[in-house]
C-alpha cells in the first residue's frame, strides 16, 4: 500500500510540473511602449521619430500591448495610410465601451478598463492602455498619438514565423 502511495504522490508531482512548463510557453509576453515629452515613443531599445515609426514587431496572438503615458498630453489611435496622407481608424480595436458583435473583423481588444466601460482608446490621457492581440492580427496596424498625430507614428506587427526546421537528405 506503502508503494502505492508513493507512486501515486511522484505522478501528481511530475504531472503538475508538465502541467506548469506547459502553462509558462504559452503565457502572454507584455510590450511596453512609452509617450515621452520629446514626441517619440519608446519599445524594447528602439525610438521613434517624425520620419521613423516606432515599430513594434515582436508581438504573438495573446500578447499585450502597454501604452504608457507618463506624462500628459498623449494618447493612442491606430491610422490608417494611404497614398494622399492618413487617416484616424477605431476598426481594429475593441475598446472597452465596445461590445464584440459590434467589431467581429478586431485585431486589438482593450483590457483593463474602468471604473465603468471608460476607454482611453483614441483620447489623450495619463496612464496606462492595455491592448490584447487577437487571433484576427494578421497585417501591420499603425498608430501615431493622438494628440501630435504624424509626429509620433509606430507601427505593430506580428512576430515573423520561424522557418520550418530543414531536414538533412540522406545521400544515395
């Protein structure tokens, strides 16, 4: 009986730890981009400026976007380009007053909202916005402040996807 017990205490044991790994390589990396006074955005070393967006192109399906702005008047809005100039989109994200059926085509969803159904998508504001990358991100979405408009651009994009391993072929 002994034996059984102890075998039984290892299997719980090693499955939580599997269990545990599991959970861990699939867990959300946060992305932290910063407003700052001197009209650039900040991300992972990189800085943006008026000719050179911001690129965030690191990002996977689950993963969060934080935009922090330390410092009003800043604030974030996705855009879109065309050839004559750009212009301010809400249709790729899920704001927190937003509703899913109301944007099934979103690329980005707001979390972290409140008190109340209170956005800080697409105003100025202080703080922190969380933005959830969804299944739906394919292509790049690009943004600039919403206060400073082309001055601060950046764009997110998807993570490229690694190249299948080769296989050695065997010589005949």
């Amino acid at each position: 009986m002994r034996i059984l017990s102890i075998r039984s205490s290892v299997a719980r044991t090693t499955l939580a730890v599997m269990l545990s790994s599991a959970a861990s390589a699939f867990a959300a990396n946060t992305h932290v981009v910063v407003a700052h006074p001197n009209l650039t955005w900040t991300y992972g070393g990189k800085t943006s400026s008026q000719t050179q967006p911001l690129q965030v192109d690191d990002l996977q399906v689950g993963d969060i976007i934080d935009i922090q702005v330390p410092q009003a008047p800043h604030g974030f809005i996705t855009i879109n380009k065309t050839a004559t100039g750009q212009t301010e989109t809400k249709d790729p994200v899920l704001a927190c007053d937003e509703t899913a059926t109301s944007k099934p085509n979103a690329v980005l969803r707001e979390i972290q909202c409140g008190p109340g159904p209170t956005s800080n998508f697409g105003k100025s504001f202080k703080g922190s916005l969380k933005l959830e990358v969804l299944p739906t991100f394919k292509n790049p979405v690009d943004f600039y402040c919403v206060v400073h408009k082309a001055v601060m651009p950046g764009t997110l994009k998807l993570k490229p996807a690694a190249a299948p391993a080769k296989v050695p072929q065997k010589k005949q």
